[in-house]
C-alpha cells in the first residue's frame, strides 16, 4: 500500500471522539484526516474530502447517521459506532464493515479496520449494489425523509409529502415548497411509507392518501387522480384497486 | 352480574337435566309403587319438577339484590318471605290452571292438598335460595380471584418498567464509553465520573418506586446525573436551578422528576448542536409545590413528540397517589418545551 487509508470520525461526542483518536494514533495504515459532530458536517466533509473509511455514530443531532448515508455521493466503507444495539441488522443492510457497541476495546476496533483493509484490499466496494440486495428489514415506517438539495439539506415530514415521481434512478419528492429529488427507488418508498397513508396508485407515482381530492374516470376502466392542488396523476388497474381497498368504495 | 344461566349454558344445562331426572324418576315412583294413575302422577312431577325450577330461577335475582354482605340477615329474611310467598303465590296458580288442562278430575283433590303443597314451595324456595347463594359466592370469588391475578401483572409490569427506566442502557453504555475515554488523558475525571455514576446507581437502586423522599434529595440525585450528562454533552448541556428554599423539605415521590430530565436531555440537548438549557423552577404555592422543567427544542428535527412512555408513566403515579391525574401539565412551544408538576404537600396514605 503506498499510502495511508483516509479515515473521517463522525460522532457528537467529544470524548468518544478523543477516545477513537487515541486508538487509531499511529496506526500503520489508516490516517484520520479529520472529524465532524454531526451528519450535516458529516455529509459535506464525505463529499469534499473522500475518505476511505467512516467511523459513523448513529444517534445524533438533525440527522442520524443512516439518513447521512442516503445523502452521500461519494461513498465510503463504513464502521458503525454505537450504544444502540438495536440498529445492528439495519447496519448490514447499508453495507456496513462493522458494528462497534461502545463502549468498545482497542483490540474490536483494530480488527474492524482489518476488515476495512480487506475489503478495499479485496476490490468489493458493493455500494452501487446495496439496494437491489438490501432485503429491506422494516423495523418502522419512515417519519421523515432527508433530502439534499444543492448545499441545503432539508428534513421534509412525511405529512408533508404529496407525492413522489419515479425518475429513472431518482425519484421526485413533492412537498407543499416545491420538489426535492433523492436517490432512491420507488420500491424502497412503496416499502417504507405506512401503506394506509401512501399508495402506489401507477408505476411512476406514489400519492399521499389524504391529498387526494378526486378519483375521475376519463375512459373505460382507466382512471385519474386529481390532488388538491390540482395536479392530475395517472391511475394504473392496480392502483386503482388499491385505492378503492383504503378509502373503502 | 348477570344471570349465571345466561353466562353459563353449561350450567343451565344441568340444572335442567338434574330436574328432568328427579321429574321422571318421581313420576315413575308414583305410578309403579303408590299405583297413582299415570295423568296424576305426571302432573305432580311437571308441578313440582319443571314449573318450579323454571320459576326458581328467578329467584336469583332476589339473591343477587339480597347480599348478606350488604344488609341486614333480617331484612334479607324479610325480602325471601315475601318473594317466596308471590312466587308460591304464581306457582300455586298455574299448578291449577294445568291441572284442568291435564286432569280435571284430580282438582278436588289439589284443594284437598293445598297446605302441604304450599309448604313443600316454601321448603323449595329455601333450597332454590341455598343454592343460588353458593353460585352467587362462586363467582364472586371467581371474579376475586381474576382481579387479584390482573391487579399482580399490573403491578410486575410497573415495577419491571420502573427498573428498565432506573438503569437506561444507552445512558449507562455511552457513560461507560466516556469513562474510557476520559481514563487516557484525564484519570482524575475519570475516577470522578466513575464515583458519580455509582453514586446516582446506587441512589436509584435503593429507593422503591412508592417511597417518598424530600425535594432536596431528589433534587441532588438529579444533579448528579445531569453532571454525569455534563461530561458527555460539555457545553451543549446548561442547566439552571432556581428552587426556593423553603421548598427543599416537601416529600414528594420517589423518581418521579428523573424521567422529565431524561426527556429533556434526549429530545433538547441530544437533538440540538448549540447548547441548550435545562430550567428546572421549583415555588412553593399554597397546599403544593409547583415544579417546572423547561427545556429549548428543535422542533424541525424532533418529530411526532405526543405523549411517551415516561409521561404517561408518571400521570399514572400521581393518579395512584393524588388521586388527579391532572397535576402534570405538559406547554408545548415548538421550540421550547415545558413540564408543570403542581405537587401537593401532603400525601394521602
């Protein structure tokens, strides 16, 4: 290896920082070139600065650090530091090098890297692939989706979304101030919005049930749905089945 | 309480079968041994085995107004006489209307009877009685006895929640995390921070969740465990006291400040990135002491707030205790948030 591995802390506690630090001083091949206490720091400084690896903490101010991840553009491996031993299998799912439960020892920590060294070694950087493998565990609906916007990153409510356009790889979350566009699959979306709140009314679009103000027939067997806002989305056989299901008619 | 026939089919089920047994088996008795004929003997049998108990049954209803718990045994004595006599009274009547249906020409000979037979409806109403009154204690103890059952799960599951929430994992974890931490550069803070941690431990694992300890007491344990915060959050963590002296001595129950400051610490200080203040006012106001906890929030990144588990914990304490669940207000600002605990001084025994 010519150079060191560049690594970035992101946590909000100082002294579970410093302690990070401390374990990794002097390391042969993995060199921390800076820290962040938060996931909005944390989303700028991946970007700008492109490390190898990520010491991410979960629970932290604004965002935590899984909605971090959906931000990123560069991709970096990522060892998860956490108290919470519930997120564990969520972790996988994103890819995850490792889960260090704090408060954890030099020794677990040293071997998390090994398995960074590994990896990167190995040439299995499988991000690109996450999605189609992710299995999707649900473990709860989502309450809000993080999205960024140029150099905005915006926390929209999903009360607030009206509905969401497929994009090939993207899709388009229309909120009452304007759209945001996040990289993600409709199915994702399908999966993760409470179902008797959002329905997938067509291949390309998912409505908030309770935006909607009309149902209209423009042909035979072939529908519309219009929001309150007017917009007219189109209606497939099956969303319309599903439509009639929830609001019962 | 509804009538045991009615909730027990299975019940109803054998008094009717007990009654057809006795029936027929009389019946058979009169015919084949004292030679009655067969009309004379059937009636008696249907009179006095299938009239009277579909009569009888109502007599629980005497029972279940009639509590020998509740009123005087002379009175309840009194309320049999008479709703034995009416029901004889009806009993007596149809008795005659089917026997000039069934046999006409045994009528004489009921007028001839009819003492002993209104006496052997007394000696059945007192069994009818008997009897009722063992149902009647029955399920009442049956229901006891579920009542009892659901009232122990409930309060297992107090305590065990009341456990769960002395000894927060993430708390102790991320505390246990900072320790370590602290032990390569600064050992004194380390062993100062291993001493409070044990100190709010031990004060949490000593007092029972219906104890009372005074203000001050609880006031010092909370300290305690926002310096222990303190250490983890350093300046984003500001909490301020302002508590009047004179109501440091007031006993108020155990823990039940400490999950008010633990929602402060988790939905203000964990979720913001400046610091945050923790204003803890404790008046002393006529017959109680109002207490109030306020804290900033980021009311964009903390979401679908509603009333959690700690809240609603804590209302069912002082309903259990005061009586009122209302002594916990909760002033919702979006961006700061604010408890009021308007605690009595007395508490009821």
């Amino acid at each position: 290896m010519t150079h060191k591995l560049k690594a970035l802390i992101v946590e909000d506690e100082e002294l579970a920082r410093n302690l990070l630090k401390s374990y990794l001083k002097d390391h042969p091949v993995l060199q921390i070139i800076g820290e962040c206490e938060n996931g909005f720091e944390g989303v700028q400084k991946i970007n700008e600065l492109k490390p190898d690896v990520v010491f991410l903490d979960i629970q932290m101010p604004k965002i935590t650090g899984f909605e971090m991840l959906e931000l990123l553009e560069h991709k970096p491996e990522i060892i998860f530091t956490t108290a919470y031993d519930e997120y564990a299998l969520k972790a996988f799912d994103y890819n995850a090098v490792d889960y260090l439960l704090k408060p954890f020892s030099k020794e677990r920590m040293l071997e998390a890297v090994e398995k960074v060294v590994e990896r990167i070694g190995n040439n299995e950087n499988s991000h690109n692939k996450l999605e189609q493998l992710s299995t999707y565990a649900i473990d709860e609906y989502l309450d809000r989706i993080v999205v960024k916007d140029r150099h905005k990153i915006n926390i929209i409510p999903v009360e607030a979304v009206r509905y969401i356009e497929s994009l090939d790889d993207y899709v388009l979350i229309y909120t009452p101030d304007g759209r945001h566009m996040k990289q993600k699959t409709m199915k994702y979306f399908e999966s993760h919005l409470n179902p008797k709140d959002f329905i997938r009314i067509h291949r390309s679009y998912i409505v908030q049930v309770g935006y909607i103000a009309e149902i209209q027939q423009y042909e035979k067997e072939s529908y519309v749905v219009i929001l309150k806002d007017k917009t007219k989305l189109k209606v497939s056989k099956t969303g319309y089945k599903k439509i009639k299901d929830i609001l019962h008619f | 309480m509804k009538h045991p026939f009615l909730n027990n089919k299975k019940l109803l089920f054998y008094y009717g079968l007990f009654w057809l047994v006795i029936g027929v088996a009389n019946a058979l008795v009169q015919y084949l041994w004292y030679g009655t004929d067969l009309s004379a003997a059937f009636l008696s049998a249907l009179t006095f085995f299938v009239l009277y108990p579909v009569l009888g049954g109502s007599i629980w209803f005497i029972i279940k107004y009639n509590s020998l718990e509740e009123k005087d045994l002379l009175w309840v004595m009194l309320y049999h006489l008479i709703g034995a006599t009416i029901l004889n009274g009806i009993w007596i009547y149809l008795t005659f209307i089917l026997t000039k249906i069934i046999a006409p020409l045994h009528l004489q000979e009921l007028y001839e009877t009819l003492p002993g037979k209104l006496f052997s409806g007394y000696v059945l109403y007192v069994i009818y009685v008997l009897f009722f009154y063992s149902i009647n204690y029955y399920q009442t103890l049956k229901e006891k006895i579920q009542k009892e059952s659901e009232l122990k799960s409930l309060i297992r599951e107090a305590e065990l929640s009341a456990l769960k929430s002395q000894i927060n994992p993430h708390f102790l974890f991320n505390s246990l995390n900072s320790i370590a931490s602290l032990t390569i550069n600064s050992p004194e803070k380390a062993q100062e921070m291993v001493i409070n941690l044990s100190r709010f431990m031990r004060y949490s694992l000593q007092h029972d969740q219906d104890e009372t300890v005074s203000l001050k007491d609880e006031l010092e344990n909370i300290k305690l465990y926002l310096s222990i915060e303190k250490v983890r959050f350093g300046r984003k963590l500001n909490p301020v006291f302002n508590i009047e002296e004179s109501c440091q001595g007031v006993q108020i129950p155990n823990m039940i400040l400490q999950p008010l400051f633990e929602n402060a610490i988790k939905y203000g200080v964990y979720e913001a990135t400046e610091p945050v203040s923790i204003t803890t006012n404790c008046k002393n106001e006529k017959g109680h002491v109002a207490i109030s906890i306020e804290n900033d929030y980021d009311g964009e990144s903390v979401r679908n707030r509603g009333e959690g588990i700690g809240l609603r914990n804590i209302r069912q304490r002082l309903e259990l205790i005061y009586g009122s669940a209302e002594l916990l207000r909760i002033e919702d600002q979006k961006t700061s948030f604010k408890v009021v605990l308007l605690l009595p001084k007395t508490i009821p025994a």
